[in-house]
C-alpha cells in the first residue's frame, strides 16, 4: 500500500500553514547539504596466504609469489629474501598484480613491501613468508685444487672444483661460481665432466697476489631437483712468476723467476727411439712434487729389456702419465748436457734437481720444446696448450 495524502477541505486553516511551513523546511535542508563520499582506499592481498592469519606464510619452492590490489594499482613491490636477495617479478597491464617470475629460494624468510595507490590515498602493505628445505638434494663443493693449507701456487694455476654429485644444469651452476683477484683478471671455466669444473685465465696470473673462488648458489634451484646447498669460499695465494723451459734438443733447462733467468742447466730428456720415449713439447704445470718417488715402467714384464724399477729423488710431476724433472738416474748422470737417454722423464744433476725440487710450486707452467711428441691438452694439466677462445668453449655459457 501506498501512504493516504491530508484531507485539505476539512482543514483549511490549519493545513495551509502547515504545508507552507513544511515548504520552507524542505527548502532550506537542501540549500544547506553537501555530500562527502568515503574516500577510495587500496586493499592489497597477498594471494599465497590463502586467508590465513598468520604472517608466517610457507610457500612451496616451485610456487609463484602473486599479490594483487582491487579498488588501486600499484606502485611499488619488493620481495626480499633473509639473504637479501630480491625476488624478481612484473606487474600485469593496469598494474593490479605482480607475479613473481624467479624461483623462491629454500629455506629462506622472505618479507614483502608493497605500496599501492587510488585517486584518494595510497597504502602500504608488509607481509613475510617461510620457502620450506628443498626434497632434491643439496650441491655443494667437495674440492677445490689445487690449494693446500698454506700453499703457495704458480701463475699459471688452474682452479679445479670438483662437486658432490653430478650436475645435470651446467650452465645454472657455472652462473653460481665467482672467482676475483686483487690484481684483476679474465678467466672461464671449462666442464671436464658432469660433477668437476676447471678455471683457467686468458693469461698467467699476475703474481703475488690473493685469488678468491666463491659460489653463490645458496637456497637456489639449480635445476630440477637440484638446490644449491651452504655458499662456498676459498681463498688461493699466488707467489712467484717461475717459468721454465726444457729443450730436449740443446739438452737444457732454463728456470726464470719473475722475468729474470734464474738458472740454465743441463738435462738428459726422453731418448726418442719411441712415442712412448719421447718427452712430449707443450706447455706442462707442476702437479705434485716429493723428495722421493719410485718410478715402475707401465705395461713392462720383469724380464723386458725396458723394464725399470727405481727410485729417483727430488721428484716434480709435470703431467699425468709419468713425465718428472728428477735426479738423475745412473744411466743419465754420465750424459747430462750431451744425450737423452731416458723413457721420457727429465734428468738433472742432483744440485739442480734439489734446487728446482726446492722452489716448485703447483701451478708452475714448464715449457717443453723441440720434440716431436705433442702433448694432449688434457694429459695432467696441460691446460695451456688450449687457445683461450679453444678453452672457453667448453664453457656451458659460451
């Protein structure tokens, strides 16, 4: 039912007034008022939480972080990890919600800080979440060499770095490796196999100095189920510039330290009546050095007339299959400067090979000359012999 109107017949003095008066009234109320419409206010959510209370949100390792805004857009979005990585992102097209476009990391406390803004007011919003350990397992390194506590290197040493299991993403592991100097460098890494990475300079190290191999892969996905396990650091000194070369032609040996010729002196190299016996040309590097080695031949029966079974002092490896600077044995110390006589090691007097044994340091790069043996890049540490553009091809970011 609709209301009845006033019945104005029966009541002509009494009504007019009244409804003149009622006039007036309305009149002046509308005269007056304004309206104030509430002012539109930005409400930012952050979508993972899922309407939970807590501020302590866990999101899952391989899960999108995604805020949205209604009634605003927005202005501002940082997502920070503990470690203080920032969590990369981007907005759709008004500006309305942000997408994380990164992995999270594990085991990581994130915090957000987002602003957003309407025609009124704009807000802030702060939010922190939890990303759980990872299921796959954890990469971490298992060895780095050469790099002995206290140990000195040469300038042409590599960084070898050996992982705990194999890695089925080389190039998002490589980009987790850091290696700086504090004389400045260029350098790449070269893959020898799925689980073992090597690091080797455009040119020999500048000498003296303090080289720091470091990775960065902590709480990051390195790949399918592969996380990056406690960050990794290690410092390697580098000594003298101690470069040598052995020309099995001239019977010599000459050692320089630091640009100057220290000492030349006269060897017996490998006789060359065989590949086998012919000391390899190419540039070598001290691997290991002991006061004492016993050397077997490989593949010989006792009764072989190139048998051998000795013990030789003062003995500095230069590559993997057998190849020493050593003292003589009594074969060569008659023909030291004059003939080479052995199965491919390099003999010297016991003074000089006491003294070469002396100041070697791994990493120490030994040039060999004039022989018609080449060495293979990959027989011990031959990496020198490689080109530099030839190394860094085997680089997983090349």
């Amino acid at each position: 039912m609709k209301p009845q109107k006033p019945h104005l017949r029966l009541l002509p003095v009494i009504a007019l007034p009244l409804l003149v008066l009622s006039a007036c009234g309305f009149g002046t109320a509308n005269a007056d008022a304004t309206i104030h419409p509430a002012p539109i206010e930005p409400i930012i959510t952050f979508d993972n939480a899922a309407g939970e209370a807590s501020d302590k949100t866990t999101v899952k390792l391989n899960e999108e972080v995604t805020l949205s805004v209604v009634d605003g857009e927005f202005t501002s979005v940082e997502v920070t990890s503990d470690r203080g990585t920032e969590l990369e992102g981007e907005f759709n097209d008004d500006n309305t919600a942000w997408v994380s476009t990164a992995t999270v990391e594990a085991e990581a406390e994130y915090s957000v800080a987002a602003s957003a803004q309407s025609p009124d007011m704009e807000v802030d919003f702060a939010q922190s979440f939890l990303t759980p350990a990872p299921e796959g397992s954890a990469l971490k390194v298992s060895d780095v060499t050469p790099n002995l506590d206290g140990e000195v290197l040469g300038v042409g040493a590599p960084i070898i770095v050996t992982f705990n299991q194999d890695v089925p993403d080389r190039g998002a592991v490589e980009r987790r490796l850091e290696v700086s100097s504090e004389k400045g460098h260029e350098g790449a890494w070269r893959w020898m196999s799925d689980n073992q990475a090597i690091y080797r300079t455009a040119e020999y190290w500048d000498a003296y100095q303090t080289v720091t191999f470091s990775t960065t892969w902590e709480g990051q996905n390195l790949g399918g189920d592969l996380w990056g396990g406690e960050n990794y650091s290690t410092d390697l000194t580098i000594g003298a510039s101690q470069l040598s070369v052995i020309d099995p032609s001239a019977h010599t040996m000459t050692v320089s330290i630091d640009g100057e010729v220290a000492r030349t002196f006269p060897v017996s190299a490998g006789k060359a009546t065989t590949t086998e016996y012919t000391t390899a040309s190419g540039e070598h590097m001290v691997m290991a050095k002991s006061a004492t080695e016993r050397m077997i031949s490989p593949g010989r029966d006792e009764d072989d007339p190139e048998y051998y079974d000795v013990e030789v002092d003062w003995a500095v490896r230069i590559n993997a299959t057998g190849e020493y600077v050593h003292q003589a044995t009594a074969s060569a110390s008659g023909v030291l400067g004059q003939a080479n006589v052995s199965h491919g090691c390099v003999n010297a007097s016991a003074d000089d090979a006491k003294w070469f044994y002396d100041i070697a340091q791994r990493g120490d790069v030994v040039d060999v000359i004039n022989t018609d043996r080449q060495m293979p890049w990959d027989n011990g540490w031959g990496y020198w012999i490689l080109s530099f553009d030839d190394w860094k091809e085997g680089s997983a970011l090349t």
